[in-house]
C-alpha cells in the first residue's frame, strides 16, 4: 500500500479547513490532492482529533503484528501435523 504524502496532522488540518467552509475544489488544489482522496480521507479521519488519528494508527501497527504472530503459529502447526503424518 502506497504510503500518504500527508501526515495524520496534514490531514486533520485540511478536514477542518474545508468544515469551515473552504470549498472543496480550492482546498483539493491548494493541497495537491484529487477529490476522491480527499473524501477517502474525509471518511476515514473526519471527526477525529490528532491523538485519536495517532492512536488509530498505533491499534492499526498492532493489529497487524497480531496477525504476523497468528499466522506463524498456524504455518507451524501445519509443518508439526505434516511431520507427524496427519492429514
């Protein structure tokens, strides 16, 4: 997955610019972003505060060290049942 050019505080900020009224076009060009992205982050992100967009991101990292681990141990307890010749 390509990696945002605008951190979680760059995005809050231009979610808020348009809540205050910025239209949407003017604010798509003055941040380089296309209209789609910017409602894909809108929905994303919209009503959230900085700490709550860092620790979405936080739970996101962890979520997927949890699924790394789960695999692992699945990967190894079908090499243990092939070993022992169990199908």
């Amino acid at each position: 997955m390509r990696k945002s050019r605008l951190t979680e505080a760059q995005i809050i900020g231009t979610i808020k610019e348009q809540e205050a009224g910025l239209p949407t076009s003017e604010l798509c060009r003055k941040h380089g972003l296309s209209p789609a992205t910017f409602y894909k982050l809108k929905a994303k992100y919209g009503g959230m505060d900085l700490s709550d967009a860092k620790r979405l991101k936080q739970l996101a990292d962890e979520n997927a060290k949890l699924k790394r681990l789960v695999a692992d141990v699945m990967l190894d307890n079908v090499v243990l049942k092939d070993l022992r010749g169990n199908p």
